[in-house]
C-alpha cells in the first residue's frame, strides 16, 4: 500500500506522529503503525511480548495506551480486581 494513501486516510491528523516514533524514536514500521492504531482508537492498554517496544513506547509523552506485556496486563487485572473486593 502506497504510503500516499495513508495521507488522504489520516482522518484525525495523525500521521506526523507516526513519522515522529519512526524518526525521533526509532520504532520499526511495523510497531509504529500497530502502536498508531491503538492511539488512534484511545485504547487504554497496549499488550505485547516485545519488551524493547514497551521501553520505546514510554518514552513518548503523547502516547496514550499503557504499553505492557500480556503477563503485566493480567497481574494488573488482578490487582485491580482485589481492589474493588
């Protein structure tokens, strides 16, 4: 897929942020654009394995998941379910 068909589908104006975790923070393609979407939608939690993503991923002040691994999310859930027992 040509990259100018991103343009005309930027909607919500995004797509210097994208180039911004290319660039400035040296994201590979690839996890920038899933890292993008999960911003995009205002998901709250961003899940993976790859554990230097998650490092990358708290470095920018902008984005709005919380980066962590699927482990991390389900000791979060737990935790956050004892709270409200």
């Amino acid at each position: 897929m040509p990259h100018n068909y991103l343009i005309y589908m930027d909607v919500k104006n995004e797509i210097p942020l994208l180039n911004r975790l290319l660039s400035k923070y040296r994201i590979k393609t690839a996890d920038a654009m899933y890292a993008m979407v999960a911003h995009s939608a205002e998901m709250q939690f961003f899940l993976t394995w790859d554990k230097k993503l998650i490092r990358q991923l708290r470095r920018v002040p902008w984005f709005k998941p919380q980066a962590m691994t699927p482990a991390d999310f389900l000791t979060y859930l737990k935790e956050a379910v004892e709270e409200n027992s």
